[in-house]
C-alpha cells in the first residue's frame, strides 16, 4: 500500500465575533457544555458555533482587527 503524500498548510484567518465574560456563562459548543470564567472571551464564529478561550491564551493567538 502506498503511503500518502506529507505537505505542511497553514490555517487560513477567519474573522471572528469575541466579548469578554464578565461573569461566570455555560456555553453549548460542539464538545459539549464549557465553562468561561470571568474574563475569558467568547468568540462566535461565522458559522454561529461559539467556544470560551482563556485571557492568556486569547491574547497569545487572537488579533484585535477593530472595536
């Protein structure tokens, strides 16, 4: 059986919809119910699918385009 071809590929950037919790919110996300803590954000994706992501990591790997 033959192996299949290895290629690297870069995620495309979406622009997404984030607030910032400012108080402990369950959110339905497609894994399942999470948790944001207070000052986490919460982004909504064009598709409407919505996740918490922590402050630290928000701030590591997100870019604020405009407010």
């Amino acid at each position: 059986m033959a192996r299949p071809r290895k290629f690297l590929a870069v995620k495309k950037p979406i622009t997404v919809s984030v607030y910032q919790a400012e108080e402990v919110e369950y959110i339905r996300t497609l894994e399942g119910v999470m948790k944001a803590n207070v000052g986490d954000y919460v982004i909504t994706a064009n598709t409407g699918e919505r996740w918490p992501v922590r402050n630290d990591i928000f701030k590591s790997t997100y870019e604020v385009v405009k407010e």
